[in-house]
C-alpha cells in the first residue's frame, strides 16, 4: 500500500471511527435514558455483574485471532481465516462451558440466586458470537471503517429497539437479556452476509494454529490481565456496594469512559493497521511517524476530557432522576483518572506491532494488585469517596510500566505526553474557572 493511499485510509477511518462512536454513544446514551426510566438501577447493576464475569472469561481465552488477521501477511489467505474461524468456534463453546461451571460459586460469593441461571444463559451469546465471520477482522486489516461502524450501529439499533419494546410491555431483567440475544444473533448472521470472500468453513492448520498461538500467548496474559485491571471495580464493587448503587456507578463510569472509548476505537482500528503497515522501519523512522500522527490525536483527547471533566455532572442530573443523583459528583473524578490510560493507547499498539506485547501484559498485573488491595482498603477508611479516588489512579501503574517497555524498545514518547498533560491542566484551569465564575460551582459540590 503506498504511502498516500496508507494516509488518506487513516484520515477515512479516523473520522469514520469517531463519528460512528459519537453516534453509536448517542443512541446507546437515549436508550439510556428511557431505559432507565422503565426498569430500576437494581437490574442495571445485576447485568453489569453478570457482563464482568462473561466479558472476563472472553479475555482470559483470547489469543488474539483478530490481531493475527489484521498483522499476519497470510491474512487474506482462506486456509488462514477458515482456520481462525475454527479457532474462534470451539472457544465460544468453551466460554459457554466455563460460565456454567462458575455460575454457582459465583452466585454463593454474591449472595444471589439469580447469578445461577443469568452466568449461563446470557454466556450463550459466546457461542453465538464464535459462528461469526471473520469479514469483521477483514475490514480492519484493509482499514475498511465505514463498513464495519456501519455493521456495529446496525446491530445496536436492533439490540436497542428490542431492549426498550421488552422493557415498555415487560419491565424485567429479561428485557436486558433478550436485547443481548438479538445482538449477538444479529452480529451473526450479518457478518456473514457481508463476506465478499469464500465463505468460512472448518478448517485445521498446524502450522497456522502454532503461528497463531505463539503470537498470541502474549495476547492471552494482557487481555487476561486487561480484564483483571479494567473489570476489578466492578468484581470488588459489587461485593462492597449494593447492586442499586453499582448501577449508579455504572452510569458515571459509562459517561466517564467516553473519551478512552472513543480513543481506544482510533488505536484499534486506524492506529495498529496504520503502525503494523511501518512495522520494517528502523525504530527512530517508526518513532517519528508515530509522534507526527499523535500530536492531533491528544489535542482532541484533552479538549474531549475537559468538557466531559468541566459539564459532565450537568448533564447526568439533567437527563436522570433523582435515583442516579449520586453519578455527577463521580463522573469527573472517574472522567479525569483517565488520562493516562488514554496516553497509553495512542502507542501501546506500537508494541504489539513489534512483537512485545509483554510490558502491556505486566503493566496490567500491576494495575490489577493496586486495586486488589487498594479498594477494600480505601472503602474501609473513607467509604464510597475513597474507592472513587482509588478508582481515577488506577492507570498510573499501567502507564509507567508502558513508558518504561517504549523506552526500551527506543520508542518513548514521554515528553509528547508531558506536553500533552500541561495542555490538559491549562484547559481544565480555564474551564473550570469560567464555570465557576458564572456561578455553577464545580463539578464534585455533590460531594458534599
């Protein structure tokens, strides 16, 4: 691919990504709102607990098939992907089999029956979502971006206009699970429809499959580890709060991630392809490309946290009801704990592109102990602020041990970020300070 088709891919999908988010947010946002008007937070914070478990076991089988598609120079090959294919098949079934044997402990730990029977029954979606076609990580080895958030947004709609019809005639937590089908099935058989390749068959490839497993055994720790760091709020959480304010949390948290969300769809489908296309060049080359192209990205991600830091609580307590009051004063401490993670994915990528996806690995281990011990800790001494606070640091970890992998590999970008960060702190000073000013006190008043 050459340089100026490379480029004008990157700008496309760029901006493909970051209006599909906006309005895949803004719909996931409206359901939102009406959805939380028919059913209570109880139910919310239950689904985002049985969502940690099946989103956990996901990652801890992952080995990175995608990447290997998106990265692999047989990643159009059909004996490649047919492969992939059945790689991806038999470890939906095995997702499946591991919620069914976690669903008791589980559900004897939280103190809830329910757990039980949802683990398993909503764990079948993985099944479903293993049939899916391996067009998906087509699109995002040839940065084909509109096609794929197109393919997202449809399934959303769908899965949301299930979710609010069940939820208006049967306000029940089987409106959630439902939605979660229709999603999943609906993912399933579009993808397919979308494969303009042979369609996918069973296949088996040694060699493909130890290609595929080598390269992935670094991804399996950091997606494990991935789950272990971004999932322990919630794991923690949900034996430390009630289920009614889990689902508060989870409103902050939703609207707080906005920004990492947004970014980590840039990194995954823009930045990886664009970086794994410089991958030969010597380190100092592959380093100041990637600097050129990053510096837009963190303007944008600065300006985004700012408002999101400075309005957010306005927002939360205009849209919900009384229930879910205590989300304002969270979602900028949340909102700003972010900061550095998203620093971290506008060139982590860049590791796994040179093959030493390690230091993500190990720096989510790190991530995950600091929670371990810091939120039961914080919760004791200080309660519900405490945890917050401990909450917004959690990156810290993560970053420095990135840093340190990039300066290793000769690819540090720690003085971009540095300037990166002045801009932050001048923008929320100016902000916040007008704010102020025209007399809507700050953000965490709530607090109070």
């Amino acid at each position: 691919m050459s340089s100026g088709t490379l480029k004008k891919k990157a700008i496309h999908g760029t901006i493909w990504t970051i209006v599909g988010h906006g309005a895949s947010q803004s719909i996931r946002l409206g359901g939102n709102l009406i959805l939380t008007r028919l059913l209570v937070p109880e139910l919310f914070g239950l689904m985002a607990l049985v969502h940690v478990f099946i989103t956990g076991l996901e990652l801890f089988s992952d080995i990175g098939i995608e990447p290997s598609i998106v990265r692999h120079q047989r990643g159009d090959d059909p004996v490649f992907l047919n492969t992939a294919w059945t790689i991806q098949v038999i470890r939906g079934f095995g997702i499946w089999l591991c919620c069914i044997l976690i669903a008791f402990p589980v559900a004897q730990f939280y103190e809830d029956p329910r757990l039980l029977w949802l683990i398993p029954l909503v764990g079948f979606t993985s099944v479903i979502w293993g049939f899916t076609s391996t067009s998906l990580a087509s699109f995002s080895r040839h940065m084909e971006i509109g096609k794929l958030t197109l393919f997202e947004m449809g399934t959303q709609i769908i899965s949301l206009t299930v979710m609010l019809v069940w939820a208006w005639l049967s306000p029940t937590i089987w409106a959630l699970i439902g939605g979660t089908f229709v999603s999943a099935l609906s993912q399933l058989f579009w993808s397919h429809r979308l494969n303009s390749g042979k369609p996918n068959r069973f296949a088996w490839n040694k060699e493909i499959i130890s290609e595929i497993a080598t390269f992935g055994r670094w991804i399996f720790l950091s997606t494990a580890m991935t789950f272990l760091a971004s999932q322990a709020d919630r794991l923690i959480l949900g034996k430390l709060f009630s289920f009614s304010m889990l689902g508060v949390y989870s409103v902050a948290f939703t609207f707080a991630s906005l920004p990492e969300q947004v970014i980590q769809n840039v990194s995954n489908n823009v930045i990886f392809p664009v970086i794994a296309q410089y991958a030969d060049l010597p380190r100092k080359s592959l380093r100041a490309k990637i600097i050129k192209k990053r510096k837009f990205i963190l303007i944008g991600q600065a300006l985004f946290l700012t408002l999101l830091v400075t309005f957010g609580d306005l927002l939360i307590i205009q849209l919900y009801d009384e229930r879910f009051i205590q989300a304002a004063w969270m979602l900028p401490i949340l909102a700003l704990g972010l900061w550095p993670v998203m620093l971290s994915v506008t060139i982590d990528r860049a590791l796994l592109v040179i093959g030493n996806p390690s230091y993500l690995a190990f720096g989510h281990i790190v991530k995950f102990t600091y929670m371990l011990i810091g939120l039961p800790l914080a919760f004791s001494q200080i309660g519900v602020l405490g945890t917050l606070i401990v909450i917004a640091l959690n990156d810290l970890p993560f970053y420095a041990v990135v840093s340190y992998g990039l300066w290793r590999e000769k690819l540090t970008v720690i003085l971009q970020d540095l300037q990166a960060t002045l801009l932050l702190i001048g923008l929320l000073t100016l902000f916040l300070t007008g704010r102020y000013w025209l007399g809507f006190g700050l953000p965490i008043d709530g607090i109070l």
